[in-house]
C-alpha cells in the first residue's frame, strides 16, 4: 500500500477520529491538557508505526507536559485503539508536538501589526495618493 493511497488516506482518517475520541475521553492523565487536539495522523503502508500530530493550546510548558503524558499513556492508548479500530496489525504510536497553529497565529499577528504600523506611517507622513491629488 502507497503513502498516499486511498486506503492509507481513510485509515489516516479512521485513526485520527479515534484517538481524538480516545485521549479526549477515556485518558485520564492529568499532564494532559484539557486543550489538547490531534492535528494529523500518518499511519505507514506497512501499519507497523503512527505518528501522530497533537497541538496544544497554551504555552510551551503545556505542550511538553502533554507529550509526556501521552507517552506514558501509550500503552493504553494503544489497547484502545486496537479495540475500536480493526486493523490487521495496530501500530506503534509515536507522539509529536504540532505547532503550526501557534506558528500561524504568531504570523498572523506579525501580519496585523506590520499593517497597523504602515496606517500609522501613512497618518503621520501622508499617503502617495494624497500627494496626487494636491498636484
């Protein structure tokens, strides 16, 4: 089975909906941030290995807490899994810290203050447009 087969996409698919039920329901690990969301999962062709993506609402500290926790909860994690999701061989889970979101929305500040900082510029030194239309 190739990476991006259709059969590999709705696993994927099929996986991610699982652990989001499963860590937000069913693990009880307090490190765990209550904020916690998966992101993605890639499941190989092969079903041996999983990694999956897990963003964090919060600072830093939080997001190294709830990997940790999810990696001691891996074990469970992946009983349940195995459980509720029928596959041939059920994978081993490898935990990531998807920080796209906060990246994103750190860019996208950047973005809004670049563009508060330009209308402060053209207020106090005028635009090109109003230059035009005094000549």
């Amino acid at each position: 089975m190739r990476k991006n087969s259709i059969k590999n996409i709705r696993i994927n698919e099929e996986v991610l909906r699982e652990l989001s039920d499963i860590i937000r329901n069913k693990v009880k690990d307090p490190r765990i941030d209550p904020m916690t969301s998966v992101t993605s999962v890639e499941v190989a062709p092969d079903l041996k290995t999983c990694k999956i993506f897990v963003s964090v609402l919060g600072d830093g500290d939080a997001g190294k807490k709830t990997i940790e926790g999810l990696k001691s909860s891996r074990g469970f994690i992946r009983h349940e899994l195995a459980r509720t999701v029928n596959l041939r061989n059920t994978p081993e889970l490898t935990f990531l810290l998807d920080d796209s979101i906060a990246y994103g929305v750190r860019m996208s500040k950047l973005i809004d203050d670049v563009k508060e900082h330009d209308r402060k510029m053209d207020e106090k030194y005028g635009t090109k447009d109003d230059k035009k239309d005094e000549e």
